[in-house]
C-alpha cells in the first residue's frame, strides 16, 4: 500500500536509555532536495562540515554479524572517522551492522574526553519501517517539558525489541533522515534520496567512501548508484554477501579478460540471470572507482589496502586515492602502491595533499611527499602559511593565543577553497604570529613576520589585506624553519623533529624551540619536548665539537640569520638550558673568552701585580697566546688585508690592549677597588663621620660620595646603554636580575642616608641608614664568589637553603607566638607596655632556643623580692616594674619543658634534615646551574669598561667620544657575537638553504678560489632564494663546471639522505669553515 505522508517535520528524539540524550532528526520526502538537508544539517544543527563521508551499505536484515567484524567497525571504522573528522552515514536501525556503528560510536564517545574530536554517525531510513511507536503524536507530550527545543515534537525514543517488520531506530545515531517514500513495510524506501545525498556531498570537496557487507539485489543497487556518481567504493572482502561477490569478482579478473563469463560463474544463482549481464558492464566500465579491502585473518585488526595496479602513468588519474591515503593516513598505500615509481607525480598535484598531511598531523607523508618530488620552497608561501595557522585546531594553546592576538579587519575575509579552514573563519595573518613569537623567544631575536608587507603601519599592526597577490604568492625564504616554528606552537613532535632535521641551523633551531616550549609551559605542560630539544642541541653541538673545537666555538657566537642575528650562547641563555652550558665545549668557549689573548694558566699573583703596575705588560711576566688565524684567511678577501695592516701595529699598543680588554682583569680590577671602596666606607662610618654643614662632611666622605656617583654612572650604562635591543627592553632585562636590584637598592639607600645627614633633624637617620646601606655593600661581595670553581657551586646551594630557612621560619613562627603569648599572660598580666609586651613575647622565647632562660622572672621560688607594683598606671609611667604573677607558675614551667623540647630537638633537626636533604639533591647539579651562571658573569665583565670605579668616569668619557663623535663600533662585541660579512660567511647561509653535500661544497670553493669573481656569489644567492631552477644559477660559469656540478649532485645523493639538513651545517662550518 503507497500513501505519501507529509513530511518536512524536524525535531529531535528524546531517548530513554542511561543517560539520556537527544537526538536530532527530520522526516522528508524522497525528492527532497538534498542541499536543503545538507545546510540544515551544517547550518541550522551546527555540525562540522565532513572533510570524509563513509557510507555502510548492507547488512539491515543481518542480525548476527561477524565477532572480527565488530573489531574492525569499533578500532578501524570509528578511529578513522576521529582523525580524519569524518561522516558515517548507516540505515539508523537496530539491527545488524547500523546496530554495531552506533555502538562503536558510543564506546568512542563515552571514552573521549575531547569534544573536536566527535564522530557523526548519521542514519538514513525509510519512514515505512521505523517502528512508528517512538513517533507518537503530538498532543501525547506537554510543549512545556521541552522549552528550548526547536523543531515540531519532542518524541520519546524506547529501547524495544524490534517486531518484524518494523524496526525502531537506533539511539547511538546523531542524525536521523526519515525517507517517506508513502510505503509501509517495505525497505530500500530510502535508496534514491541515499544516492542523490550521497551525490551531493561528493561535488563539496569532500571524500567519500563506502563498505558493503551484505547480498541483496537492494545493496548492488547502492554500489551501481555510488559508480555512476564517481564515488569511490570500498568493499570489504570477508564480510558475506554481495561484497564478498564483488571483491571476488575484482580480484580474479585479469587484464583484458571478458567480464560476463567470469560474472555467470561466479554469482550463478546470487543475481538474477537478466542482471548479470549489466553487472559485468558496470564493473568493467566502472572498475576504477571499486577499492578493495582484503581481511586476511579473521582476528586483524589492520586493513591492507589492494589498489588495482592501472595502465595509466598519468599521477591525475590517482589522486582520489592519494587524497584517501591521507585522510586514512596509509602511508603503506602510499608507498607501495603511488610512489612506486612508474607514476609521474607533478609537484603541482602534490600541494593539496600535502596541506592536508600538514593539517591532519601525517609526518610520514609530509616526508614521503618531500622525497617524491615536492619543493617545499615552492610550496610555502605567505598564503599557505597562514593556512596552516589557520588550520589549528580548536583546543590548541596556538588558536587561543591567536584569538587574544586577533585583531579586527575592516576588510572581510576571503573564503577558503580548503575544506578544513571553513571551521575556521577567524581572520588569523602573520604579523599576528609575529606577535607570538617575540613574547615566546624574548628580545634576542628580529620580529618573525613583523614587516612583510611594505604598505603595513603602526595603527594596522602590518596586516595585509587578502587580496594583495604580491604577498600571497611570495614564497618564504625559509621554508624548513617556519615549518618548524608551526609545529612547535602546535605541540607536534614528529612533525617538529621531521623540520628541525631538515631546517638549517640544527643547535640554534633546538634551542629556540626549547625557549619556545619552556614559555608555552606556563600554560601547558610541555616538560618532556623542552628537555628533547635541548637534548637535541647539546647532542648535535657534543659532535661538532669531537670534530674540531676551534670551529665548534665559530659556532657557538655566529650569528643564526634564520633567528633574528641570536647566537647560540644567547638562545641557551633565555630557554635555561643548563647541561648545554654545562658542556665542555662551551666552557672551554667561556673561559677563553675570560682571559682574553692571555693563556689561562697565567697565575693569579702576576696578574695583580701587573695590575699595581702596568710596565709589566711589556714583559715576559704574563705570557700571552699566539694569534691564531682567522678560519677564513685561506681564501683571499678585503677582510684579510685589513687583518695584514692590523698586524703591523706597535707591539706595545697592542699588548696594552689585550691585558686591559681581558674580562679577567675587569674583574680583578673590580674586586681591588670595590675592597678599597668598603674600606673608605667603613672609615668613614666608623672614624670620620662629620657632624651636619657647615662643619662635615669631611674630605674622605666627600670622596666616598665622588666614587658612589662613578657607581651610579656604570649602573646607567649597564641598564641604558648595553645591548642593541630599544631602551625600554634594556631597562627591563637589566632589572630581572638579581645582583642589579640589589644594587639599585644599596645606591638609593646611599643617596637616601646622605640626604638626611645633611640636615641636623635627621642627621642620626642618616647615619643609620648608611650603616644598613654598608651591609647591602658588603652582601655585594659574594657576587665575586661565583667566579671561583669551588665556591661557585656553595653559592647554589646557600641559595637554595636560604628558601628552607624561610619554609623553617614558619612553623617555628607559629610555635613561637603560640609559647610567648600564653606565657606573657600567666606572667605578666598587669603589663600594658606594648614594646615590653613585643620583647617578652617575640624576643625572649627566640633567645630560649639558644639557651638564655631567665630562670629569675619564670621560677616563682628564684624570684627576688624588689620593688615591684601590680598597679597599671604605675606601670606605665615606668615607676615601678611589674611584679610576676605566681599563680599556675607550674604551668609556665611545664610549657618551658614542651618548648625547648619541640623548639631545640624537633624543630631544629627538622631543620639540619631539610638542609641536609637540600644538599645532597643540588650538590649532584650545583656545578651545572654554576656554569650556566658563570656566562652570565663573563658576559656582565666582558662587556664593562677597563678601568674600575672611581676611575671607570674616565672610561665612560672615552666610550661616549669614541661613539657618538668617532662613530666607532666597539670590538669587544666579536669574542661572544660574530658576523660572517665576507664572501665566505655569505657561503655559509646560501649552502645552507641549497643545503648541498660537504664534496659539492668543496668543488664550490675550489671554483670560487680560482675564478675570484663575485658573479658566482650573486648566482648562488639568487638559487638560495628560490629563483630558478637548480641549472640557471649557474649558466653564466662555464659548461664543464655546470657538468661538474651535477654529476657531483648526483653522486652524493645518499650522503644528502643519510645526513640532516641541520647537522650538514654545522659539519660545513666545521670542515670548510
């Protein structure tokens, strides 16, 4: 019996299950439109758009279905939905595999706690067999039970057992479509609007997929629809049915062999004889769009993929399945079966699948795509990074920081032809990152993206308008470490250790990315990839160094053009990576760098001599070491003739310039004055401090404030004048570190004390406050301690024992007041002196610790007889003390055992155990954190003038000439910062983004030292730069070096792949620096 029912209605199903939820649904007719379902569905629902849609086929009738089979729909089917943010759409019934789905899909929801990774599992089924008892009618259900729900009718949805042959829906569905075709009963009811939605969804870009696993003539009818409209099918061998006949049917068929014979053999008495015929047209003309999926075990778990090997080697004709790889992630299939060699890829087809490899975090593919072809400095362009930023996920830490950075455009965003980004419609650009990542790297690095566009101003922040085409299609000049710098911010370690790997500049890269991490740690737990990446560099950096270590240190304080002219010393300093520090290369950097041109085993004795006097420079007392030269003397270059004239200086001016320019000597000259300098004060303080004007200050405490005004001047320079970063970024960093605040503490204490004693009012404050300033100066002392190996490490754990002392002093805080207070009350009761009162309570218990017990004021049988009151006022008028209350005097007695009891033996061992503790766990790692700061403290001295205060004023002066009216840069800035600005030094970043072997690289040289001309530098630059292919460059130099060149690229083709990218630099500076 037909009758059309209307349709059109939509709701949604309350289900009675535990827990309960709701169900979204809407009953139409079979000629809907299906654009109007889809936008209802993405639009008015809210659900994501598919970037997949899965369709089961078959199996409505099958009760039982196959134990391996339910493995495979809950680990394969539902996982591969979650990754890949995929549609299943099944008949929505409960009864065979619909039944399965939607339990597999419930075991995944309930055992996901993330929400961006919900599985849509959609249920297409005809209205003349749902069991209409769920659907009651309107009037059945108070409008008021539901008063947010939109739609016609709430219905209550029981699990019941079906009754043939009517079956009710199945409540682990998200999405129901109710197909009323105006039969009763009958299945199959819903096939043409399946197959037009199916249609549908394939022209929106999005993959579709579908699995067959049972035999009627009603699922052939589903595969013959999904072949005429080009969707791929996958047919699961194994299953039953009438995907075991297909699969059957494909397998066994051989190339050129006819197809109708081979179909009446094989599915004799499955089809009915007048549509085999057909069948085997179908599958003959339609084969390509047929995949096959064999189980070879019952009990696998894995699917291997069987791709039909093709005539064809056009690459167009496979990208269906090569977009189908990567939304499975299957790079097997990949591998064995597109990248076999016999297809040729362009790399244009690759752009698209290789964004979503990116996207969909694939770095098994992101590698395949690279090795078979892809150019990835012709792939990332502006445009398509910001693609990839767009593209971040919603939970990630990078979105929200991108959200707090967005920043409204009047221009409104273009859309995207990428199906994930329409998720996305913030309008995310570059400059935004930029953003990013200066608060993430700190000030050592350039702005990353800040000044692309050149039409970008102060009040737009630099962003760039969409349809600047210039800036879209620009390709990045550094592909490798902006990818890098993506994954990082994402979390993505496979993919981040893929870039850093490829990217030049291995130890600058793992660095930075650790600094990167230990910032993000604040508000994302990434411990375990901060100490991976330093481990990272300090493996990479332990090789270089085994290498060679003269160049090793090249290394260390070369400046990294792909981060912002950082070194690597300065990148370790800010991502607080100890054991690199703590490495014997770079120590072995940093006390080269302390004793200057002097060798290191000059005694300390010989240098404080020539200190007290300088002729002996000029002697053999202080050996000094031989001049090394320069790494790239062999080759001729301006920069070398300058060092020949240089050599040709007086010897007595140079060698009064390598003992005074040592930090070494900074430093002693240092200590030397800051002891005379607490000598004056204390004199002062203690023997010459002068009554107010007109009689004081004398002459010694005049030139004790002349010295302090030298002090305060080198302060300014260190705070305002040392760095390259803007003046408020020197201010800040200046004042993050402890040792300067403590000296702008003791300097405003000075100039505080001085004020006051000039004045006969406060003239006693003053003189107090400069005897607490004299402390802070001494306090000053132990900052000299950290230079020393032994000492050193002592101040890290002191450091550390100061933070227990304080811990300590809480809980001998609180038995403190609690002991003081109640025996200030039993003893002293008529006492309203407060300081007394503070004495007796806070004071005298502290002095009990040590052993002083007034035995006198505490025992009533030692207390003397003496003039005493109980009188209040007399009391408080001083004239009489107040007499001990002996009452309860047991008490006190009892309380002074219980304290000194849990004060002297408890607390205190508490105490000596903490620091105990303390000690045994920072004595394994105090010579660590001492050689971090021990950089810290040759970078403060090497950078400070010669002279020490007062004399430093001198210093000053000639600096300020010397820069602002000479214009001369300072030379002292080479031994921990180095630019390579001669040819040689520009070799180095062109051959590390053509990234070529160490044999090409040796050619390159050989060519360049014996042609000697600048034309072959520009060409190289210009191929680093992504212009041309790999053969213009080189036009210009000669046929037999272009042959020579090639021939020597093709043969060092497994040292490129056997060698990353990042270590090959560092081996280039290392052997042909």
């Amino acid at each position: 019996m037909r009758r059309r029912c209307g349709s059109g209605s939509e709701g949604y199903l309350l289900t009675l299950l535990s827990p309960p939820s709701m169900l979204q649904f809407i009953r139409l007719s079979d000629t809907s439109d299906p654009a109007a379902a889809y936008a209802l569905v993405t639009h008015h629902w809210k659900i994501p758009h598919p970037n997949l849609v899965v369709s089961v086929v078959g199996g409505e009738g099958e009760m039982r279905v196959r134990a391996w089979l339910k493995d495979v729909l809950r680990k394969g089917l539902v996982k591969a939905a979650q990754s890949t943010g995929a549609w299943i759409m099944t008949g929505g019934l409960q009864a065979g595999v619909g039944r399965h789905v939607g339990e597999a899909v419930r075991d995944h929801t309930t055992a996901s706690t993330n929400p961006s990774t919900h599985v849509v599992a959609m249920g297409i089924a005809p209205w003349g067999i749902v069991d209409h008892r769920i659907l009651p009618a309107f009037h059945s259900f108070s409008p008021f039970l539901f008063p947010a729900i939109k739609g016609s009718f709430p219905a209550r949805s029981p699990r019941t057992v079906p009754v043939s042959p009517f079956c009710p829906l199945d409540a682990n569905h998200s999405v129901f479509f109710l197909v009323d075709d105006g039969t009763q009963g009958r299945a199959g009811g819903e096939a043409s609007f399946r197959a037009r939605l199916e249609r549908f969804l394939a022209q929106q870009k999005v993959g579709a997929g579908g699995e067959s696993f049972s035999s009627p003539i009603y699922t052939y009818c589903r595969v013959s629809d999904a072949v005429h409209a080009s969707i791929p099918c996958l047919l699961l061998a194994g299953s039953g049915g009438a995907a075991d006949c297909l699969a059957g049917l494909i397998e066994e068929t051989q190339p050129g062999e006819s197809l109708k014979a081979l179909a009446i053999k094989k599915m004799q008495g499955k089809f009915p004889d007048d549509e085999l015929e057909d069948l085997a047209e179908e599958v003959g003309s339609r084969k390509q769009t047929l995949f096959l999926f064999l189980c070879e075990l019952p009990r696998t778990l894995g699917i291997k993929a069987n791709i039909k090997e093709r005539r064809s080697s056009e690459a167009t004709c496979y990208l269906d399945e090569l977009r189908l790889a990567v939304a499975w992630n299957r790079v097997d299939i990949a591998s064995t079966e597109l990248f076999r060699g016999d297809i040729l890829w362009e790399p244009s087809l690759l752009v698209e699948p290789m964004r979503d490899a990116l996207l969909g975090d694939r770095p098994a593919l992101v590698r395949l795509f690279v090795e078979n072809g892809l150019d990835i400095s012709q792939f990332l362009t502006w445009k398509e990074l910001e693609r990839l930023y767009k593209g971040a996920p919603e939970v990630s830490l990078l979105r929200q920081l991108l959200q707090r950075r967005q920043v409204a455009s009047p221009e409104p965003c273009l859309p995207s032809d990428h199906l994930l980004l329409e998720q996305f419609p913030s309008d995310y650009h570059l400059p935004q990152v930029a953003h990013i990542l200066s608060e993430l790297l700190g000030d050592i690095c350039a702005p990353f993206y800040a000044g692309l566009h050149p039409t970008g101003h102060k009040g737009t922040k630099g962003l760039l308008p969409n349809e600047d085409s210039v800036y879209l299609s620009e390709c990045s000049p550094n592909p490798w470490t902006d990818l890098f710098i993506w994954a990082v911010l994402l979390n993505r370690r496979e993919m981040a250790m893929y870039f850093w790997e490829m990217a030049p500049d291995a130890v600058a890269g793992a660095l930075a990315a650790a600094r990167m991490l230990r910032e993000l740690s604040h508000l994302e737990t990434e411990a375990e990839e901060e100490a991976a990446m330093k481990d990272l560099a300090m493996r990479v950096f332990g090789e270089c160094y085994r290498n060679s270590e003269m160049r090793s240190y090249k290394l260390l304080i070369r400046r990294s053009y792909l981060w912002g002219g950082a070194t690597v010393l300065q990148l370790a300093h800010q991502a607080d990576a100890r054991l690199f520090f703590a490495h014997d290369g770079v120590q072995s950097l940093l006390t080269q760098n302390w004793w200057g041109e002097m060798h290191r085993s000059t005694p300390v004795w010989k240098l404080l001599l020539t200190f007290f006097c300088p002729p002996l420079i000029f002697t053999k007392l202080i050996t000094f070491r031989g001049v090394h030269p320069s790494p790239f003397h062999s080759l001729p270059s301006p920069s070398n003739l300058e060092s020949s004239s240089s050599t040709s200086r007086q010897f007595w001016l140079r060698r009064w310039h390598q003992f005074w320019v040592a930090p070494v000597t900074a430093f002693l000259g240092n200590v030397v004055m800051y002891l005379l300098f607490l000598f004056l004060f204390s004199y002062v303080l203690l023997l010459d401090f002068d009554p107010p004007p007109p009689k004081g200050p004398s002459g010694s405490e005049i030139a004790l404030y002349i010295w302090v005004f030298t002090l305060v001047c080198e302060e300014v320079r260190q705070g305002c004048f040392v760095g390259s970063q803007p003046l408020p970024q020197r201010v800040r960093h200046y004042f993050l570190d402890t040792w300067n605040q403590l000296d702008i503490t003791a300097l405003l204490l000075f100039m505080l004390g001085v004020a006051c004693r000039l004045f006969p009012q406060s003239y006693e404050s003053g003189r107090t406050i400069l005897c607490l300033d004299f402390m802070i100066f001494t306090l000053r002392l132990i900052h000299i301690f950290a230079v020393n190996k032994q000492l050193g490490p002592k101040m890290i754990i002191v450091g550390r024992m100061m933070k227990d002392v304080f811990h300590f002093l809480f809980f001998l805080g609180v038995w403190l007041v609690a002991y003081g207070v109640t025996t200030e009350g039993l003893l002293v009761p008529h006492d309203r002196r407060l300081p007394w009162i503070f004495r007796r309570v806070f004071y005298r218990p502290y002095l009990q610790i040590f052993g002083q017990i007034p035995l006198d004021e505490i025992d009533a049988a030692l207390i003397s007889a003496s003039n005493c009151t109980y009188d209040p006022v007399a009391i408080l008028m001083e004239n009489a003390n107040p007499c001990t209350n002996t009452y309860a005097n047991w008490l006190v007695l009892i309380l002074l055992v219980i304290f000194l009891l849990i004060a002297n033996i408890l607390l205190l061992n508490l105490l000596i155990a903490m620091f105990s503790y303390t000690f045994s766990k920072v004595q394994g790692n105090s010579d660590i954190y001492w050689k971090s700061q021990r950089y810290n403290l040759i970078l403060e001295y090497h950078s400070r003038p010669a002279l020490a205060p007062p004399f430093i004023l001198i210093s000053h002066l000639h600096l300020f000439f010397k820069r602002h009216i000479r214009k001369v840069q300072s030379s002292k800035g080479c031994h921990f910062c180095e630019c390579c600005e001669d040819i040689m030094g520009n070799l180095l970043a062109v051959f590390s983004l053509l990234s070529l072997p160490l044999s090409i690289l040796l050619c390159v040289l050989t060519t360049i030292h014996l042609v000697g001309h600048r034309s072959i530098l520009r060409r190289l630059r210009w191929a680093g730069a992504g212009g041309g292919g790999w053969r213009q460059p080189f036009c210009g130099v000669g046929c037999s070096w272009q042959r020579t060149y090639l021939a020597l690229r093709q043969l060092c083709v497994r040292i490129l792949c056997s060698r990353t990218i990042g270590q090959r630099l560092e081996l280039l500076i290392l052997k042909y620096p």
